[in-house]
C-alpha cells in the first residue's frame, strides 16, 4: 500500500498492518503523518499536528 505525502507530495509507503490513526513518516520530509482512513489499497493521510517536544533526530 502506498499514498501522497500532503506536506511534499513524495510517495509514502503504508506497511501492510498499519491501523487508522497510526503515525507514519514520511522517508522523503520526514513529516509525521496520521493514517485517517484505510479502504482497500487506498490510504489516506493527513499531516500530524505539531508536537512542542524535540524527538532528537
Ligand atoms: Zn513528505
């Protein structure tokens, strides 16, 4: 499965098991990316909100 990055339009792969509301990341921006809705093979996603804390890349 795999869909659009909404921050940088790159393709984002979705591993197979992922659950709604799961947070991904984006391999080329490195967004943090909420799994809104899984239907079939289509993903959806939406960015996540920003968090205050420093995840120490
Ligand atoms: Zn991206």
């Amino acid at each position: 499965m795999n869909t659009k990055c909404p921050v940088c339009d790159g393709e984002v792969t979705v591993e197979p098991g992922t659950i709604e509301s799961e947070i991904i990341q984006c391999p080329d921006c490195s967004a943090r990316l909420v799994v809104e809705k899984i239907e079939g093979s289509h993903v959806s996603v939406s960015e996540a909100p920003k968090v205050e804390e420093d995840w120490g890349e």
